[in-house]
C-alpha cells in the first residue's frame, strides 16, 4: 500500500540483566497507514507500551533496539541521533501517556507549556503561538479557553488535563499519534469523552493514532484495525470488525470471550487459564501453548511467524498448510 | 530483613548460620563491592586493633612512668636525635608514642560512639513503639518534641546538654564523669532519627493482623511492642544505627577537640588531635595528622558500610 | 494566605517562647546566680539583700515574664566570665560570624546546587564519579579536621594564607566592622569559609543530585522529551526548576546549621565570632551567655523558616493559586 505512514519490520527490544538478556519485544512487524488508528491490545508486559516507547525514541535505559527497522515514510528512524531524532518527535510523532495528573509540569502554566511545544515545531511568534494554543484548548473542549490558558495543571480535573495533554501532542501538527492508555487513569464516565476528542482531533488534524489499551471496548469503539499482543510478539492483526466478530488466533479467541457485553448475558465470561510468561521464562515454540486449547505437536518446536490469512494475519499454526500436528 | 537472610534452597534442610549468611543476596550484594568490603575490613580492623590495645601496642602510652621526655618530637621512621629509638609514627612533647596513642584513643572514640549510639537507639526505639502504639497525646507530644529538636543541629544540642549535666556535677567528679556525660549528650541528640522511623513503621505494622490477632489473644502492648513488633522495626534501624556511628564518632571527636569531651588524661582521637594542633605551626605535623587521619578512614568506612547497608536492604533502590 | 502567615507566625512565637523558657531554666536550676555574682567573703545578709534587689525572691512565672521581657529588648544580664553585659558582647562579636556565615553559605549553596545539577545530568562521565566519591569523604571528614588539614596545607607548608584571625577590619558603623572590605580580611577568610561550607556544600550537592535524578525519570519530563522539547529547555528550565523547589527548605535549614556550626570553625581558626565566646561560656558555665546565645540562634532558625515558608509560598504555584475548576 502506499498510503503507509508508519513501518515496524521485524523489531527486536532487549534489557540486558546482571546476568541474562531479557527479550522484551522479539521480531514485532506491522505498518500503520496515514490517518488510520490502530489499537494495540494485550495483558500487561505483553510489550504495547515499550513498543510505542521504541518508535519514538524514548526507551528505558538499559533496554535497546537490538535489530529490526522502524520506517517512518521513507526515513529509517531507529538509528537517528538524538538531536534528528527529537525534531521529529512533536513535530511527527508526538505520544501521549497514562496519566494526565503526572504527565503536565506542575509548575508551569498551560500557555507556557504550549507555547513552548508550537514554537519549538512551528515558526511562530509568540504571540501567533498564544492564540494557537487558545485555539487548540478551545478545540479539545476546554470551556473559557482564552481565560483557563493561563492556570496550572493542579486547577484542573483529571478529564481536563487530559484534554490538554492531547492539545499539547497535537501542538506541533504531528503525523501520528502514540496514545499509551489515555484513559486508563480516568473515571469510567470521562473515558468515553476523552477517546471521542481523540478521534476526533485526530481526524480533524489528519494524524494517525496507535491506540495502546487492554480494553477491547475501546478498541471495538475507536479503531480501524487492531493489533494483538503476546509476550513481545504480534499475535494476530486485522480489521476491528472481523476480529470482533471472528477472532482466529485462540488467544484472541479467549481474549474476546472475556469481555462482558450486555447484548450477551446469558453467556458466561470465558477466562484463558494460566497467565503470559515472565519474560525470562518464555517457552520453546509459540509462547501461548502452555495455555492454548488447541495445542498440537508443532507448536512446541516452532514458533509461527504471522501468516497471511483471507482476514488478516495470525502468528498460529492452525492457519497454516501443515497444521498443529 | 527476614527474606534477605532466607536461601532459596530446600527450607526443611537446616543450614548452619555461617552458611545462612553466605547464601544470603546481602553477602551476595556485599561480596560485589570492593569499596564495601574494603570499609568493613577497615572497620574491623580498627575496631579490634583499638580493643587489643593493652596487647599489641608497644608502649602504655598514658602510663607517666614510661614516658621519656628525651623521646620529645620524634618524627615518624626516625631515629630520635638523643636516645636513638625509632618510632613508627613518631612521638609527642612527652616522648609518647603516637602509634600507641592512636590505638587507645581510638577505643575511648569507639567506647563512646558505641555506647551513645546503643543509648540513642534504645532511647528513640522506645519512645518511637509507645508513640507509634498509643497514639494521642502521648504521641503528640514526643513527636513535637522530636520535631523542634531536629530543626536544630546535633552539634548544637550536644554541646547545650553537656554544659547543663556539667555544671551540675561537683568539680571534683567533673573528670571521671566526663566520659559519661559525653555520652549522654551525643545519645540525646541523636535519638529523633529512631524515634521517627520506628513509629512510622509501628503505624503501619500495628494494624497487620498478626497484631491484631496477638491482641485478640489478650497480649499486653508491652508485649506485642517487644515481641511482635520490634523485631519487623529493625532493618532500618541497623541502617540507622550504623549511620548514627559515623556520626556519633564524628560528634564525639569534635567536642573533644573543641576542649568540652573527654579530658587530656584518657584522651580519644578528637582530644589527640586538638592536642596536637598546637604543634602543627612548628613543623610537627605527626602529632595531629595521624590521628586525624585515622579518625578519617574510620568515619568514612563506618559511612561507607552505611550507605551501602541503606541502599541494599531498601528495595526499592535495588 | 493570610491565615497561613498568622499560624505560622503563632508557632514561630511558640517555639520562641519554649526556647525562652530553657534559657529561663538554665538561670533557675544551673547553680545559684548569687554564688556566681558575689565574691567568698559575702554574707548571708549581703546574699539576701542581693537575692531581692534582683526579682529572685518573686514567684516563677512573674520572673519569666521578666527575662522575656529584658530579653525581647535585647537585655539578658551580666556575663559571669567577663563582667560585662552579654548584649554589648554579642553585638561586638557577631559582625564577623554573620561575615563568615554568609560567605560560606553563599559557596555552599552556588557551588552545592551547580555540582549537584552537573553530576545529575553527567551520571557516567568520570568527572561526576570523582566528584560523588570525594563528597562522600566530605561527609563523613568532621569540620574541624578539614580545618586543621588546610591549615596545614596553606598556612603552614605553603604560606600562602594566614591560619588565625580576621584580618584587618574597617568599621562601617558604630558596632559593625567589616572584613569584607580589605585584602587581607578575604585573605583570612578564606579558609574558614571553606571549612564552614564544605560540609553543606557536599549535603546539599547529594541532595540536588538525588532530587534532580527523581526529577529528570517524572512523567512531565517523559511527556516534555516525547514533544520534541530541546534538550537544553528540558534540564535547565522544566526539570531545574522542579527540583530546587524542595531544595529551598533544606538550604535554608542549613544556612542555620552554618551558624551554628561556625563554633567550631572559629575555634580551629580563632575566628573572633560569637561561637568562639560560647564554647568559653560553656567551659566556664556562663549561664547569662549561654541562654543568650540559645536565644539568637532559635532566633535564626525560626527566622529562616519563616522566610523559606514564605518563598515556597511564592515559588510554588500549587500553593499560590487556589483550586478553582471543578468542571471536567
């Protein structure tokens, strides 16, 4: 396609221990394509955050991209000097984190924070910069912008700061957007909100988004396709819709089955018995066959890499020729 | 501390305690760090050189009959000019060797650090379980207590409690009791810092329900504060406690040096050191370097052992 | 706002008051006054007669409020060692302990939060490494030691500055002279300028460091880092500022230690200060001198946490502006 703004191949993350080396991510691949958003699901470790950490930049000391490439258009930007490199982030890639109580500096205003943001990405003034900012607050529906554009953080509500998070990642007009659980920090009754100015923002600006969550709520709500973690591998990738509605790879399969929906009631929740692999003590062959009901021989000796299916892509055996067996 | 101690091998096999400890991640940790072992070697090694004193010096250095002025300014590795000895780190005014003088100085530093820091700590331990367990006034009111002493240095309390007892002691006692009241000073200037952790963790212990249930049992609060809770308390207060020796050495050999510890007749190392501060201007830097130098490495291996100690059984540094 | 400053005003009064009370104390219970102040050859009756001219003879509280009442207009009695007013002692001496408190706190800080800052930013750089381990000799070398070892460094084997003293002094006003203004009194203060601030300047160094590391790992400087904010903006105006906020307490908690302190510098130095006159007083049991000097210094340290109350007051947006949204 050529209309792919943004390009995994093959990412490989590792944190180098006293003794060991942890894989955290071990050849994760997928593309994102202009003004598409695309939601990450998995259990906590399975490597969503630290994927979107890799694709800007902004690893953890010790981790380290140890091979694989990350395209952005026709720029590699894995091997970027920290200077290229964050020029591009705001400016093209921008991400939002957790939570909206840590993430705003407490001791300066939103205007100075914004300020800052546009003038290092855009060449404005700073007064053009002011009324931008107003503009941008107003946009993400921050009543009374023009007057509230010079608070502190600490004058607003959790759902409000994170408004002006997603004001302040969108300053620089970024390409695409890394949103780590935007929501899960917040209150049941504004997380719906603050997804909805998400999408709309992002429609509005033209940016993509990678939408990292464990809530397949929100996923089914916001995205165009989706991207399934286990244990620092993609398990399966596909549009929303056919997902949803047939999961293929049995993880996603027990993925959907626990989520309650209220069409559904007589159902009882499934839940996937056991639990994701500590990083150390990841199994031979697919990381998931502990806890698979499908399981067969192969799936002990091989790890399946993703395969091409009429409905998308699925790291599983059962999809291929040979089978399980 | 209990999980640091414990090995990951088969808990129904019991191990000798010696090899308790070399299974530990502490030793582990520790057996990692040269700069560490290095301070607890020094440590050690000061520690027992000053306590076999009697034994290993070659001269009694306070012992007046000994001493031969002729022996006067010796510098170190020597000869002396009249009587031909050598010393090895040289003598005094009086022909005393330093050598000697360091090892007994360095025991009455010691004795002292010791003894204030093990009376600081049961002072601010038991202060800090009856206020972290009873609460209210009691608790109000050792903690403001604790709060308006800490806002002011130890130094400074030191040497306020000290210039009390003393004017309360008759003259003629002044000097034997001299010691004691030194170590009372340093020991109630220190005693916040245990109180203060100590309660905190007596809040949050007092409501586990291994408390809660030795209550129910009809356990009196002495009780369940010595049995139940102390031992869960005293990981940091090790780390206090070690700390709190630096400091107390440090503290002691300062209000000796600034002439209101111990006296010139059993001096310690600040004593030495103020003594022979006279004659640095003259050209006998040996006097007064030597002990000084001997007060540095034992503070800072004392420190050095402290901080690692704080930074390794505080799991969330790790 | 308002309400804040008079609490905090009440307590800093409280705390006076207590520290008034010990002083007080010192008089009533540390030896009898009268045996200090009249020779051997005295009789019961001149005793007595003394006993009353001076108030001793009045119940407790009503002579309390008279010693804080000479207290608070500067009067605190004779000095027992040198038979003359403790006011007119102090006021003499304290010029050149102020001098060598400021100068020295003045490195502390400066030099204390710019190393701090620099070993933060460079963690692994060898010159950090060195800094961070020398500062830990710093810690634990006790005041007087570093004292005698740069006296015997520069003054003794070098001869490059003097060991004792203050150098020449010019007056500036009735009773303040100065040393700042003469050659030779930086010369002599030099040295027990760094010996007084050393120990602070190696606190307060690991302290700006710690808390800068805390600082530089917070989500904010994630989020400023994932904006594309220069670096340059990051460590010097988000995180800096972050970090010295808590900073501003500690270092005035010191500036009260350096005066305190400065006891034993002057005595390592003969600084002719207010400290060298305390630990005389303690020696000889200067009741008068010590309550004073108890005094002054419980002063100092409310005066300074009054102060530090107020600048967080300023700095610190958080307290300044009053929560006004509720709207989400």
């Amino acid at each position: 396609m050529s209309d792919v703004l943004l390009s995994v191949r093959d990412l490989v993350v590792e944190f180098p221990k006293r003794k060991t080396l942890l894989t955290a991510l071990d050849g994760v691949s997928f593309d994102i394509h202009r003004g598409e958003i695309l939601g990450v699901v998995g259990e906590s470790g399975a490597g969503k955050s630290l994927t979107g950490a890799a694709i800007i930049g902004l690893l953890e000391q010790p981790g380290r991209i140890a091979s694989g490439e990350i395209w952005l258009e026709d720029q590699r930007i894995d091997q970027l000097p920290y200077e290229k490199m964050r020029q591009l982030r705001g400016k093209r890639i921008a991400m939002i984190f957790q939570d909206p109580l840590t993430s705003l500096n407490p001791i300066f205003t939103i205007a100075e924070q914004l300020v800052e943001t546009i003038r290092t990405h855009l060449p404005l003034n700073a007064k053009q910069a002011r009324e931008r900012a107003i503009q941008l607050l107003d946009e993400v529906g921050i009543p009374a912008a023009a007057k509230r554009v010079d608070d502190y953080p600490h004058q607003f509500s959790g759902g409000m700061r994170q408004r002006v998070v997603i004001a302040l990642a969108l300053a620089g007009e970024p390409e695409l957007i890394i949103a780590d659980e935007p929501t899960t920090a917040l209150d049941v009754s504004v997380q719906a909100q603050i997804i909805d100015v998400l999408k709309r923002m992002c429609a509005d600006h033209g940016a993509a988004v990678m939408l990292v969550t464990h809530d397949m709520g929100v996923i089914a709500e916001a995205c165009d396709r989706v991207a399934v973690m286990y244990a620092g591998r993609v398990a399966e990738i596909g549009q929303v819709r056919q997902i949803v509605k047939q999961p293929q790879h049995p993880y996603t399969q027990g993925l959907m089955g626990s989520i309650p929906s209220l069409a559904h009631q007589r159902h009882r929740l499934i839940q996937i018995p056991g639990s994701m692999p500590r990083l150390d003590a990841i199994p031979t062959g697919c990381a998931f066959n502990p806890r698979c009901t499908s399981v067969g021989e192969r799936c002990y000796k091989e790890r399946p890499d993703l395969l091409v299916t009429n409905q998308g892509e699925v790291a599983c055996w059962l999809f291929d020729q040979g089978g399980v067996a | 501390m209990t999980k640091t101690t414990t090995s990951s091998q088969d808990p129904y096999q019991v191990e000798p305690w010696w090899q308790r400890i070399l299974n530990s991640d502490l030793f582990y940790d520790f057996s990692r760090r040269p700069v560490v072992v290095l301070s607890a070697v020094m440590t050690l090694l000061i520690i027992s050189a000053s306590m076999l004193a009697p034994w290993i010096a070659p001269h009694t250095p306070f012992d007046p009959a000994s001493l031969n002025l002729m022996d006067g300014f010796t510098p170190p590795m020597e000869p002396n000019a009249f009587t031909g000895n050598v010393y090895w780190l040289g003598t005094d005014s009086q022909g005393r060797d330093i050598f000697s003088a360091i090892l007994y100085g360095a025991r009455v530093s010691l004795l002292v650090g010791f003894a204030a820091v093990g009376f600081a700590a049961i002072l601010g331990i038991t202060l800090g379980l009856i206020a972290g367990y009873k609460g209210g006034w009691i608790d109000t009111v050792i903690m403001r207590i604790a709060d308006v002493q800490l806002s002011f240095p130890a130094i400074l309390i030191a040497l306020l409690i000290f210039g009390i007892t003393k004017s309360l002691i008759p003259r003629e006692l002044q000097e034997q009791a001299a010691v004691y009241v030194l170590i009372l000073s340093i020991g109630l200037s220190d005693w916040v810092q245990y109180a203060r952790t100590v309660r905190s963790s007596t809040l949050a212990e007092k409501n586990k329900e291994y408390v809660q249930a030795a209550r129910l049992f009809g356990v009196t609060w002495p009780r369940i504060l010595l049995r139940h809770i102390l031992p869960n308390v005293m990981g940091p207060v090790l780390v206090i406690g070690t700390i709190g020796l630096a400091l107390a050495i440090i503290l002691e050999s300062t209000l000796s040096f600034l002439g209101v510890g111990v006296p010139a007749t059993q001096p310690s190392l600040g004593t030495l050191i103020r003594v022979g501060n006279e004659y640095l201007f003259s050209g006998e830097w040996w006097i007064t370097i030597f002990p000084g130098l001997t007060l540095l490495v034992l503070a800072l291996s004392v420190n050095l052992l402290g901080d690692w100690l704080r930074d390794a059984l505080n799991p969330r540094l790790r | 706002m308002i309400a804040m400053l008079v609490r905090r005003i009440i307590q800093a009064v409280l705390v006076m008051l207590v520290v008034a009370f010990i002083s007080f104390s010192l008089f009533q219970f540390v030896g009898d006054p009268i045996n200090n102040m009249v020779g051997q050859e005295a009789t019961q009756q001149d005793r007595a007669e003394l006993r009353e001219r001076l108030g001793l003879n009045d119940p407790i509280p009503v002579q309390f409020m008279r010693f804080v009442g000479n207290a608070v207009q500067g009067e605190f009695g004779i000095s027992y060692r040198m038979a003359r007013p403790v006011s007119e002692v102090i006021a003499e001496r304290l010029p050149a302990t102020l001098e060598l408190a400021l100068v020295s706190g003045v490195l502390a800080i400066t030099l204390g939060i710019v190393l701090g800052v620099y070993t933060a930013l460079r963690r692994d750089g060898w010159f950090s490494h060195f800094i961070m381990s020398s500062s830990l000799i710093g810690v634990s070398l006790p005041t007087f030691l570093i004292g005698i070892l740069l006296i015997y460094i520069f003054s003794v084997e070098l001869q490059w500055l003097p060991s004792f003293g203050r150098g020449d002094t010019v007056p500036i006003t009735d009773n303040w002279s100065t040393g700042l203004l003469t050659v030779s009194g930086w010369q002599s203060l030099i040295l027990p300028a760094i010996t007084l601030g050393l120990f602070q300047l190696t606190l307060l160094m690991r302290l700006v460091r710690a808390e800068m590391l805390e600082v530089l790992r917070t989500d904010y400087i994630k989020f400023a880092r994932a904006r594309g904010i220069r670096q340059r903006s990051i460590n010097f105006h988000h995180a800096l500022k972050n970090t010295l906020l808590p900073v501003i307490t500690i270092a005035g908690l010191q500036l009260g230690s350096i005066i305190a302190f400065a006891i034993i510098t002057e005595t390592v130095f003969q600084w002719p200060g207010v400290g060298l006159l305390f630990i005389n007083a303690i020696r000889f049991v200067d009741i008068p001198f010590m309550s004073a000097y108890l005094l002054l210094i419980a002063l100092v340290f409310v005066v300074i946490n009054l102060v530090v109350d107020l600048l967080y007051f300023v700095v610190d947006p958080r307290l300044r502006v009053t929560k006004s949204s509720s709207s989400r």
